[in-house]
C-alpha cells in the first residue's frame, strides 16, 4: 500500500502544502504574504495571522492537484520548528485536527532539516541526482548559515555554524539599510550581475574552526557607504551595481572558505547547498566551480525547492514516517533551534 504524506509548513510567511506518494512529489502549494515589505522585514503577529487566512484553502489546493482526497492520507507531516512562534502554532494545530479527524499519525520535521533534503524531493517524469551519503550541506537562510554533515535522512552532526548574523540576514539587513528592497537576498542579486565585484574591498572575519560570522561584514558596508556619501551623496545610486557585487563576492567567499576546510578536513566530496540563499546566482555558481576544481559532486535543489515550501517536509516527513516516528498529540512548536 502506497504512503501518501501531507506536508505542511508555515515556520515564516509562506503557508504551504504538498502531498507525496512514497516519495513522489504529487503537489506543493504556497500562498506567500507581501503584506510584510511594507515593513521591510517579516511582522510576526500579522504571519500568523495570514496563516490562519490560508492554511485550509491552501491544503485544500494541494489535495486537489495531487488528485488525492483527504480519507487516502497516510500521515501528517508538520514543520515543529525553528521559527515564529505564532506562526508554527497555526501548522502545527492544523496537522493536530487533521490527525484527530482522520486517525492518522503526524510526524513533526525540524524546517532545517526539510532544507537539507530538499535534494531529495523527486517530481513525475523529471529526472533527479541524489547525494550519496555522508554528503555536505551548506545550509543558508536567513536565519541560519551551517555546515551539516549528512549520514543518513536521519542522522546530521551540525560542524560549523554563524556565531552572529546568519549570511540571509547580512542580506536583508543591508539592502533595507540602504534602500535597496525587500527581501534583500534577491535585490542585491539581481543589482550584482550588472556589477563589478573587485571594485569595493570589504573586511572579512577571521573566526577559527568551521563557524561563520556576517555582523562585521555588514557593518563594514554600511559604514563604508555612510563615509561615502558624506563626501558625495550620489555615491550610493552611481555605484549600487558594484557595491552589490562587491558585497556579495566578500559574502561567497566566506561561505565556501569554510566549506572547502570542511570538505578537506572530513574528506567528503559529496556536497549539496539548501535554503533560502542556495537560490544566488553567485553561490550556486561559486559552488559548481570549486566542485569541478576540487573533484566533488555537487547538488543544487530546484529553485522552487530553495525557498520555504512543504514539499522538503513532506519528504523529510516520509523519511521519519518510514523509520517509524510520529509525534505525540500534546507536542508543541518551538521557535529556537537550541529548543527542539
């Protein structure tokens, strides 16, 4: 008998679903909120709010692309955490309900560990490279920027990680310091592949071991930019395409140093990226090169398997379901990774 999973993630501002049989990705829905760039950055109390607006058209959505009525679900899958509280209450009592309504288990998925196994989201008819395992993962978001050795869909050791700002943070915060946009990630992407990025020189941290540190990048930027345009207050419009560039070379360089000592000291050659900031174009393309420079294979999710979506929780939910977890009825979410 087939296992049909319904995934559900709402960790941030993205309420999503999808359904998988044994594996194969049937739907993935997400209904995103763009009420936040007013703000320029992510406003809890109205995340959750547009959860609870969403969350049943949008499982009702995925049901209805995958062909597959709610009485043929197997299990509920959930993203339990890291993340905005109210929000992860909103999924996570949904995954409740339908679990008590249709007697079937939930399995709870940590949203990092959806990221890390986005690679193994399979689609109908679309061919898909697989890592082997023990494989790498660089794993940046916005809140997060790891080095995780992968030993099984189970099984991670956590060996390098941001000691301040995540490197997706360093992003957001910058372009919204600047005026550039939100979200930052994808503005200052977009403004770099029209730039020069050996025009701006910009401190990089000297943290040892495998862990990361932006705080001092960012800052270094802005300061720059601030001298700057009290000499010339046009400073920032004439050179935004360079300082951009610059800005996210200084950034890419970071994120691979570390993960070059990481693949060298483990001896690792399988290594895949996953999280919101896989989607730059500078790291993907950073990636591939060291990949062929360094003899590794490496893996790329999807574009539209970077971003938050409940196709990797419901993969990893499956994974977890077949290895014989479920979670409890009386379990919580937790905003904090340290917490789960």
């Amino acid at each position: 008998m087939a296992d049909i999973i319904l995934g559900i993630e709402s960790s941030c501002d993205d309420t999503s679903a999808a359904v998988i049989r044994d594996g194969v990705l049937l739907s993935n829905v997400i209904a995103s909120q763009q009420v936040h760039k007013a703000y320029g950055g992510v406003v809890p109390e109205l995340a959750s709010r547009a959860h609870e607006q969403n969350i049943v058209p949008v499982v009702a959505e995925a049901l209805s692309q995958a062909g597959i009525s709610a009485a043929e679900l197997t299990a509920v899958a959930f993203t339990r955490g890291p993340g905005l509280l109210g929000s992860l209450l909103v999924g996570t009592s949904f995954a409740k309900a339908l679990s008590l309504s249709l007697d079937i288990p939930m399995v709870m998925v940590n949203h990092l560990q959806g990221h890390i196994l986005a690679n193994f989201i399979r689609q109908p008819d679309v061919p898909v490279a697989e890592p082997s395992f023990p494989y790498l993962c660089l794993l940046v978001s916005g809140g997060n920027s790891q080095i995780v050795k992968v030993d099984s869909p189970l099984d991670y050791e956590i060996l390098g990680q941001t000691i301040d700002d995540a490197v997706g943070e360093a992003f957001d915060k910058c372009s919204k310091m600047l005026g550039l946009g939100y979200p930052g990630g994808p503005v200052i992407d977009r403004l770099a592949r029209t730039g020069d990025p050996g025009r701006f020189t910009f401190a990089k941290p000297h943290i040892p071991g495998l862990d990361y540190s932006f705080s001092g990048v960012k800052t270094s930027l802005l300061y720059f930019v601030r001298d700057e345009l009290a000499k010339d207050p046009t400073f920032l419009e004439n050179n935004k395409e360079d300082l951009c560039a610059s800005f996210q070379k200084t950034l890419v360089d970071i994120l691979m140093d570390k993960l070059v000592k990481a693949a060298r000291q483990t001896g690792i050659r399988e290594v895949t990226i996953g999280g919101g900031v896989s989607a730059n174009s500078g790291l993907r393309e950073r990636i591939v090169a060291e990949g062929r420079r360094r003899g590794w294979k490496t893996y790329l999710p999807p574009f539209k398997f970077t971003t938050d979506n409940a196709a990797m929780i419901a993969v990893a939910g499956w994974f977890r379901y077949r290895a014989g977890e479920c979670a409890p009825l009386d379990i919580a979410p937790v905003s904090r990774l340290a917490d789960y």
